[in-house]
C-alpha cells in the first residue's frame, strides 16, 4: 500500500495517555523490552503491554515516542472490520449475509456486487483478487494504480464460487469500507471518528486515501501505539471500555472466531475471523489462544483473554519478512516473562 494520493488528518484535543504510574510497571515485562535495543534491524518503533487495561510495560525504538503516528498497514483491515460490526449495530448493515449490491447498487451485475459481506470480511469473495500474485486481476498494486478504484471494483471478474476459497487480497477489505460508508452515508473516515476513535479517546490519527478520495479501507491508517493498544483493550473488553459500550460482544466474538483455517496459508496463524486472526501459542507447555491484527512489517494486536492482556506493536519493516517474525518473537518473550 505504498501509493497514497491523498491523507485525510483528524485533529482534536492532543490526549496521549499517562504513562502507568511506577507501581503498575511490571520490571521483567520492562527488561524483556530493552533486550530489542539490539535488534539486528532498526525499524522496529514501539511495544505497549496491557494488563487489565493498566499500561505494565512500554518502549520506544529508533527515534519513535509514544505521540508518534505511525502506519499499521494491513491492520487497518481489522479496524474496519470493527466498524462494519458498529454499522450493523446502528442498524445501517442488516447483517453479513446481505449483498454488496444492497448498499452499493452501483455494483448490480458484477461480480463484486454479488458477493456477501461474510464472504468480504473472511477473504472467500470469490473475485480474481489475490494480493500474492503480480499477474491477478484483482491484485492489491493494480487496485493502488487505478484512477477510480470503485470503476476498478466493477471490472474484476469472478474466479471461485463466493464462499469456497480464502485468498488474501486488500480488494475485499476497501469493499468493506465503501459499503460502510455508502451505508452510513459518512465517509469512513468520519464514521470511525464519530463511532469508534472518539468513544475511545482516539484525536490524533490520519487514515489515506486514494486517487478517487475514497478511504483506503484495507490499510494505512496510522495510529499511536498507545491507541493501537487502546483499541486492542476494547476488543479484550468484549466491546466494552471503560464501561461504555463502543462494539456489541455479538460482533467481536463473530469477528474472533474463526471461519476459515489458514496454517497451511500463513505460517502466523491457525485461523481467520472477520479480517481478525487466530493463533494457539505454546508457552512453558501451556496452550495460550491469541487473537490479533496483522500488518505488513510486523504491526500487530495481540488479545490474549488468558492473560488479561493485549501487546500492540509498531513496526517499520514493510516488505520484509523478518519484521512478522520479530512481533511474534516479542510476543512469545511477553507471554514467557509474564506471571500469571
């Protein structure tokens, strides 16, 4: 996702959190943290440790600070997700299995416009679009490179009944968000805003676009790692944070639960939920279920309801494969020096 045409920035009151008081701070959460100072590659940039919604541990790496937006990439997909779930909540979505066509009529006689949300959300649309491969239709650089995306989304053919065949492809997700903002009549943007960010306490983040002006659904959105985390604390909360209710607990466990199993496609995950992912990691003999976020160059959200925990982690390493294996690394190493 590196063409970006167009930034919509949204700017309130700068709130960025306190720092956990000393008493929280967890010392061997702290000291596993400082062993990345030394990290063979330097583009890793922030790790947030939540336990019970108080900040434990937290660091910073090669120049970023916890007021630094940063861009989480395909993560972005997960935040949508969410607010497909806020839509059908306000009643704007009916449900997954409508069609993309009810709310995008436009997309009548395509093949995109046939397709269910359900089948959007877990990467089963069916549609040409594989983001692995250079030569597919539907291909995430060719989504980038076109004047109208939303013409581009008409024109992709069918390759696989929808719902029969998961495939990875940003062109599903920015579907997902067209069909939330055609739905709510708001941009995506705006939507989240109103819906999610500010209910959260979220004022500083940015979201691109594309060459049309619509917002990139499937990615670059840039958050703090705080925020990351801070959005990771209410889907831990089942929806809830600070005891107001931002998502239904119905949605975040359907987003959670896996529809599809993908190990044979990800070497990161077991399952995939609505644009969520899922992953048993075994740590000291004991099985330990992670749900999270995934982005390009390793920007993560760990939720891990066994520990009470979430791990958000920020990273700069787009296009190498080096930067998923070390999240996983960090997270691994939490999960170890963690004392439930």
């Amino acid at each position: 996702m590196n063409h970006v045409n167009a930034i919509i920035v949204i700017f309130g009151g700068i709130l960025l959190g306190a720092a956990a008081p000393a008493s929280s701070r967890d010392t061997a959460l702290d000291t596993i943290l400082a062993t990345f100072d030394w990290d063979a590659h330097p583009d890793l940039r922030g790790v947030v440790v939540l336990r019970d919604g108080q900040m434990v541990a937290e660091r910073y790496y090669n120049g970023e600070t916890a007021g630094t937006l940063h861009d989480i990439r395909s993560a972005g997909k997960s935040i949508t997700a969410l607010l497909v779930g806020i839509a059908i909540d306000q009643g704007r979505i009916h449900g997954v299995d409508d069609k993309v066509a009810t709310y995008w009529p436009e997309t009548g006689g395509s093949a995109i416009g046939d397709v269910a949300i359900d089948d959007l959300l877990t990467m089963r649309s069916g549609l040409a679009a594989f983001d692995e491969d250079p030569a597919s239709p539907g291909n995430e650089d060719r989504l980038d490179a076109a004047p109208d995306p939303l013409v581009f989304l008409r024109s992709v053919p069918r390759a696989d009944p929808p719902g029969t065949r998961y495939r990875y492809n940003s062109l599903t997700a920015y579907t997902a968000g067209v069909v939330v903002a055609k739905a709510t009549g708001r941009s995506l943007a705006d939507f989240a805003r109103r819906s999610l960010f500010q209910p959260l306490g979220i004022h500083r983040w940015r979201w691109a676009s594309d060459a049309a002006g619509h917002i990139k659904g499937q990615g670059n959105l840039s958050l703090t790692t705080r925020d990351l985390a801070t959005i990771g604390e209410m889907v831990r909360g089942d929806g809830l944070y600070h005891g107001r209710r931002i998502v239904s607990a119905h949605w975040i466990r359907a987003a959670l639960t896996p529809k599809v199993v993908i190990a044979d496609d990800d070497p990161y995950a077991d399952g995939y939920g609505y644009f969520w992912y899922s992953k048993v990691q075994t740590i000291a003999g004991t099985a330990i279920p992670v749900s999270f976020a995934s982005g390009n160059g390793g920007n993560k959200i760990y939720v891990i309801p066994s520990r009470h925990m979430v791990v958000a982690i920020t990273s700069s390493a787009y296009g190498h494969g080096y930067g998923q294996r070390r999240s996983e690394a960090i997270l691994k190493a939490v999960l170890t020096a963690d004392r439930p």
